[in-house]
C-alpha cells in the first residue's frame, strides 16, 4: 500500500517526461491530457502534491480528473474562494467514501450498524454554526492556556525515555502518541486502547481518503465496523460519568440539553471523527515538521539559537509540508469558478497543498522560509466558517515538541532513510522518520539547567511583528536628490529569497517598520531599494536617511508581493511618479526578460530628484518617456488611458493625485485592467478627539466587539482571539477584508472600488470605522 518517493536526487523520478518538463520551467504542451491522467493515489500527486500540480496552477487551475471523478482547484485563491462560500460550496462530502464502497464492504459495515452521518466539519448551516457556537468554548484560548502544562509533560516524558538510545524513530517514539494522549484528555475519552484506536484510525483514513483494493476494502470495513461499535460504547460509558471533564463531555451534556442542535447521530459520528480530525493531523503535521527543519539545517540551527522563531516556523512548516493536502466541497448550485463553468453537484478536491504553494499568494512559494512573513496564510487548517476548531490545539503541540526537541538535541540529524506514505487524497506524513544523534554531546549531560528550561508560547497564531530576518546593508548610495539607494545581504551570507516585480520589504530601523519596494535582480539573492526622505513624513525615512550606513545589521521582513503583474496581458502601460518608479522600473525590467509589450512614462518634479535616470534610459529607453516638471513636461494621462489597446493594462505607482484621477479615467474600462500602488496613504494614528467609538457585532459567534476611539476593529477582532489576516494595517493590502451584514460604513482605504464601497457590505478592518459611532454587524 505504501508509496516510497525518490530519496535523493539521483534516484529516478517517478515522474512522467511532461511534468519533467514542466518543472524545470517549461509549460506543459498538453494540459489537457495532464488533466485526464491526474491519479490521486499513486505517482507526482503522491510524491510532492504541490510540485505534480505546478502545471495546473500555471495553466489549468481548475480542471476535471475523469479518474476520481472530482473537478480539482489547484491556485490559492480559488481555494480560498470555496472554503469561503459554504453555501454554494457545501461540505456535505468531505466525510464521503472517496473510493465508493463493494458491495461486500457494504455488507460488512451494514453488519456493525455503521452509520456514520453529518459531524461538524462536513454538516451544513444553519445546523452547522449553531452547533459550532454550542461546542466553542473549550477551544477559546483562555481555555487552551490550561492544556499546555499537560501538553509538555507528556512531551518531556517521552524525550525523557529515548534521549540516551542515539537513534529512534520519531513517529513511533513520540509524535503518533503524544497527540493521541492529547487528543483524549482534551476529549475527556478514557486512555485505555492506544493500539487499538491506532487501528482504527488508520482504517477511518484508508476508508474515506483512500484506494482500497476490492478485498482490502472489506478487511478496512471490519475495522471501520468495530471502530463505530467501539464509539458507541465509549459514548455510553460517559454518559455515565454525569461530572466528567473534555470536550466530548461537554457534547454529551449538551446533547441532552438541546438535542435538536447537538443530535444523537452528530454525537456518535463524531465521537468516531475527532480521533482523527485531533490526532492524526497533528501527528502527521508534527512529523513532517521535524523531517522539513532537519532537511534545512540553516532554519533548524536558527531555532535552536532563537527558540521566539518557532510560533512562525510551525506556520511555515503548516505551509510548506503541512497534514491536510487537499478537503472536499460539493456545489449547491451551478457556478463558474475562475472561468470554469462547473454544474449543480460538482464535487470538489480542493488542493491546499498547491495553494500553499502558490507564488501567486506566496513570494518564492516553493521555497521553505521561517522568516516568511505572510506564511500564517496557508489554508491546512481550511477557511472560513469551519476552519479547524482544534488549530491553536494543534499549534501549541508542534511548538512544544519543536522547542523540547531544539534545546535537548540540538545535535538531531536526519538518519538515512527511505519515506513511505499512505496513499490517499488528504492526508500526508511519512509513516517512520529516523532521527539520530551524538548522545556524547546532548547538552543536559554537559548542563542540567538545559533539561528544565524552557519557552513559553501565547497560544494563537504568531505575532507579524515578532517575525523578521537579520540583514546587513552592504551599500549606501544617492540615487537621486534626497533618495538613498541601499544594497542589502543576510546577515548571515545566507541567499535571500527570489521575489517577483511589484515585491516589497518593510524595514524594522529603530522604532520604524517602513516598507520599500524591491529594484534590483530578482534572482540575485541581494537586494536594492531606493528611499526617498519625505520631510512632511512620520520620521522613519528621515530616520533611515541619517542612521543606516555600511555594514549596519537591522532587521527586514518580506518578501511580499501585493502588486502582482499579470503576465498574461497583451501590453502593458507603466506609470510611475517620484520615487513610485521602484515596483514599475521591476515591473518593466520583467516584461522587458518576457519579450513583451510595454511603453514606460515617468514623472517627477525635476531630474535632479528622479532615481534611476541612467538605469531606465539605458535599459528601457526606445519605450520610455519622461516627464519633468521643472521642464514644463506634464503627462497627458487622458491621451494614455485612451490609447490602451483591448487586453491591455495599466500599473501605476506614484503619489495620491496621479493615482486618483488614473482611477477616474479607467472608470469604464473592462475590470482588471488598472493596478495601481500607493506609496504613502495619508493614514496617521487615530486621533480619539476627532474619531467615534461603535461597536460590532459578530454573526457567527453573537459577540459584540466594543472598538474605541482611538483602536481599530482589527485591533477588537485580534484582541477577541479571532483570526483575521493582515499585512499592512493601513487599507492599502486588502488582506483584513471583512463582510458587513448591517451597518453604515466610514470607508478609509486605498482598496475598495466606488462601486464597492457603494454597496456597503464590506469594509478594511484595519482602518475603516462604523459611521458616525453606529453599529455595525459582520458576518
Ligand atoms: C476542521 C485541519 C488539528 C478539530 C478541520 C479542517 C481542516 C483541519 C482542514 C476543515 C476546515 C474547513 O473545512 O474549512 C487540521 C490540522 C490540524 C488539526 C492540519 C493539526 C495540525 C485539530 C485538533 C482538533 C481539531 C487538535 C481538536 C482537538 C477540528 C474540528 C473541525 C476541524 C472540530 C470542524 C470545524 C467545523 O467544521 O466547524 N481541521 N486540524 N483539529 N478540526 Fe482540525
Ligand atoms: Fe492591509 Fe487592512 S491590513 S488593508
């Protein structure tokens, strides 16, 4: 049953010719034919998921797999999109029999009185979230705090017991157990028959997520059969224990509280599912965790240096090799989905893993990068109204095992090994990883205190600004009057990662976290910016201008991207004014590599202050027309937006009055076709003498969030322990987007649309108020 991927790069790849092909960079010749011979259980898929669906990704992201009958959404957003939508996108069959049952399994499971039914993760609304707000409480992180002390004793136990052994296989030693003992104590599921649930739920996977052959079928159904029975009677024996403590205690007393809303099928089926849905994630995410970091030794000995890197080396590793590769959604309703027309009852295999992956979302996503600020993004745990209730479960246990595990055996290699992997559609881990170590140089032997010290966690996803790299400026250089060239290195002579034009990084000098956008070359793991000191600013650019010289080591976070170029236009129209010429002259030198069309203007108020004059001359100068002020030169933007041919577009960076009247004339043009990024917003702090207070409330979870006058409602959203993404916190990303039900909305960012803004149902949270201290509702 198992599948064992090449373990070095001589042995040979599985893999056909074309998807060769395409992964050193080539367009597959036939997406089409890679769409009908997509296999889920065997070969590329099996082997790296991410990397057998960059073709789809690239060309087709969305296509029908004949072979497992499911339409399969390979890019980050469209995944995004459908965990989004649970409506249209209902999750009825993410418990389904991926395989469908012989009839002798059938006949086996009907002899157990099998029946597993709707849980929570696969049950549809309204019963879904009336269901999850009943059982939340457990999961809130006041509550979790109260786990970890248990959390790291059973950790500590176990490393206790194979420290002085020299080798031993992880999987067996502590990552199956201690998130099943975890799993059940937080449960409240008495702890007797490891070995037997260990059975039952590998049987559980194959059976749902897997290919059984026809007589491995009926063998699994015996399992799945006596699994079903077995949770049965563990629920009879709680019931019991009227005072008994753990989750699925509280599901037992709520069931008989309000038995509409927590069913006795949903209490049965779900005794059976959480086992799995709480320890076999875990497991296998911890165990791919530990195979990424020794395999990329520089992030490992970083940890063991700086033990506040691992909150975001867990989100990387989630990201990179996480647990769950792909979930399973069915349409309500017929859709099209990024231009794919897809009927009513199209079933779904939404990749994450692919998503996880894509440079669309993720600067270098192929790349592994503990430094990677945007990497609490990735989609393992799912999205939306069911992301993973147990994820800050999950979280706290790879965070503790990473941090017993660093300071004890900071020695720890990868033995060599062969990996074998359950086929299956979403669940992924090696089944063994041999780790091994110099027991002469385990450091507690040296020094006890190393055994008992130890980092604590908040529990939740990690802080942004706790996440940034060492880096040294290597040069300083005036690009133009008052703009200061940089030239920067890791500070460790690593190689920085790649990033795409329109890429930024934000700079932490002293009290100021400033972004810049990347100039230089993207491939040459150094990077340039230019800064233009802005007198009326807040200080960090002035700052910056005085303090950074040759050799100064600061920190920088980034790579990101959120000023992506399309490249599939047909002609390109690059305007830049002042130092906005950064992300276009990237964005011309691109397009300039991809042999396309593309005409370049660039305004300033005179050349004196106009940064890369001799660069975009020599480089661009048959598409280049520049536009000094002082010269009487003024771009005549009317004449260029009429000129854009069909399937052009438009990418301008420069000041608020270019880009608001560019936004004017593009009013009636297709959407997509004009892109823009402000350099500067406008936005200060708020100011409590001139800003409301109001208040939110919150569809989902009936809370109501006060947001004072002088805090934003991300700010109340964080501070409630609910996770929103954000980046810039300033309405220029569109990453804190949430949806208003009810409500006036005071819109202050740079990101929504007039149209958008007109319909008043969604706003920034990091910057956008209620009217006039109103209240408004979210979904
Ligand atoms: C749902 C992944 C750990 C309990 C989910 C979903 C995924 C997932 C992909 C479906 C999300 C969606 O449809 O949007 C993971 C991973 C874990 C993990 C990767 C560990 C690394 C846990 C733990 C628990 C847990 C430890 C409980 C102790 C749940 C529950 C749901 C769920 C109850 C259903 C939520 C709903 O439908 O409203 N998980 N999980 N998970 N998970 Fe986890
Ligand atoms: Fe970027 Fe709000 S965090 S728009």
């Amino acid at each position: 049953m198992a599948v064992t991927p090449p373990n070095s790069a001589s042995e040979a790849c599985p893999l056909s010719d074309e998807t060769t092909a395409q992964q050193n960079g080539c367009p597959v010749s036939d997406p089409a034919a890679m769409a009908r011979d997509f296999d889920a259980f065997q070969g590329a898929y099996q082997v790296d998921p991410a990397e057998a669906l960059r073709w789809s990704r690239d060309q087709l992201p969305v296509f029908y797999a004949p072979k497992l009958g499911y339409w399969v959404v390979t890019r980050y957003d469209d995944i995004k999109a459908v965990f989004r939508d649970n409506i249209l996108f209902s999750p009825k069959n993410v418990l389904e029999k991926i395989t469908p049952a012989t009839d002798a399994a059938m006949t086996v499971l009907k002899s157990y009185g099998y029946a597993m039914n709707r849980t929570m993760v696969n049950e549809d609304e309204p019963a879904h979230m009336e269901r999850r707000r009943v059982l939340m409480g457990h999961f809130l992180p006041e509550n979790l705090e109260k786990q970890q002390e248990m959390v790291r004793r059973l950790t500590r136990q176990k490393v206790d017991e194979f420290i002085d052994s020299g080798r031993v296989d992880l999987v067996e030693a502590m990552l199956y157990e201690v998130p099943l003992l975890v799993a059940l104590h937080f449960l409240g599921v008495p702890e007797d028959e490891i070995e037997t649930l260990r059975t039952f739920s590998l049987a559980h996977s194959v059976n749902t997520w897997g290919k059984p052959s026809d007589e491995k079928q009926v063998e699994v159904a015996h399992d799945v059969g006596r699994f079903w029975q077995y949770a049965g009677q563990v629920i009879e024996r709680m019931r019991e224990e009227k005072d008994g403590q753990g989750w699925m205690h509280h599901t037992i007393r709520m069931n008989a509280e309000m038995p509409d809303v927590v069913t006795d099928s949903y209490v049965h089926s779900m005794m059976m599912a959480i086992i799995v849905a709480a320890h076999e994630t875990t497991s296998l995410a911890s165990t791919n965790m530990f195979k990424t970091l020794l395999a990329h030794r520089d992030a490992w000995e970083d940890i063991c240096s700086d033990p506040s890197l691992i909150p975001n080396a867990v989100e990387e590793c989630l990201r990179y090799a996480g647990s769950i590769m792909a979930w399973r959604r069915q349409t309500t309703a017929a859709t099209t989905l990024n231009g794919v027309d897809l009927p009513e009852g199209a079933k779904l295999l939404i990749v994450q893993a692919s998503g996880n992956q894509d440079e669309r979302h993720f600067e270098d996503g192929d790349s592994f990068d503990i430094y990677r600020d945007n990497a609490v993004d990735h989609l393992t745990f799912g999205y939306g109204a069911h992301q993973c209730m147990g994820k800050n479960i999950g979280r706290m246990e790879m965070r503790i095992f990473l941090e017993e595990m660093t300071r004890r055996l900071p020695h720890l290699k990868l033995a060599e090994q062969d990996y074998s992997y359950l086929p299956n559609t979403s669940f992924r881990g090696p089944d063994h990883l041999w780790v091994e170590w110099d027991t002469a140089h385990t450091p507690e032997k040296i020094l006890s205190e190393a055994r008992r010290a130890k980092h604590e966690f908040a529990v939740g996803a990690p802080a942004r600004r706790d996440i940034a790299r060492k880096i040294r400026v290597t040069e300083t250089r005036s690009e133009a009057e008052g703009i200061l060239g940089l030239t920067i290195e890791d500070a460790q002579g690593r190689t920085l990662p790649n990033w795409s034009a329109g890429a930024h990084i934000e700079l932490c000098v002293g009290d100021y976290d400033r972004k810049y956008s990347l100039c230089g070359d993207p491939e040459r793991g150094t990077y340039q910016v230019a800064i233009l000191c802005e007198n009326q600013g807040r200080g960090g650019s002035r700052h910056i201008h005085k303090t950074l010289k040759n050799g100064a080591e600061i920190k920088m976070r980034g790579p990101s991207n959120l000023f992506r170029l399309d490249e599939g236009a047909a002609h390109y129209v690059l305007i830049a004014g002042g130092i906005g010429v950064t992300p276009i002259l990237a964005m011309a030198d691109r397009l300039k590599t991809l042999g396309k069309s593309y005409e370049l203007h660039y305004a300033g108020r005179s050349k004196r202050t106009m940064a890369f004059l001799n660069r975009v001359s020599r480089d661009h100068g048959p598409v280049l027309s520049l536009y000094a002020d002082d010269e009487g030169r003024i771009m005549d933007l009317a004449t260029m937006v009429a000129a854009v041919p069909e399937g052009g577009q438009i990418y301008a960076c420069g000041p608020h009055g270019l880009l608001n009247a560019l936004e004017n004339l593009t009013d009636g043009l297709p959407q997509d076709t004009y892109h823009f990024e402000h350099f500067s917003t406008g936005i200060s702090g708020l100011d409590p003498a001139n800003e409301s207070s109001f208040e939110a409330e919150l569809t989902d979870s009936g809370m109501v969030l006060q947001v004072a006058a002088d805090a934003t409602l991300l700010d109340a959203i964080l501070a409630a322990g609910i996770d929103v993404a954000c980046d810039c916190r300033e309405g220029l990303c569109g990453s804190c987007e949430v949806e208003v039900i009810e409500g006036e909305i005071d819109h202050r960012d740079m990101v929504l649309t007039r149209n958008e803004r007109a319909q008043s149902n969604r706003m920034m949270s990091c910057c956008s108020r209620a009217k006039n201290g109103a209240r408004i509702k979210l979904a």
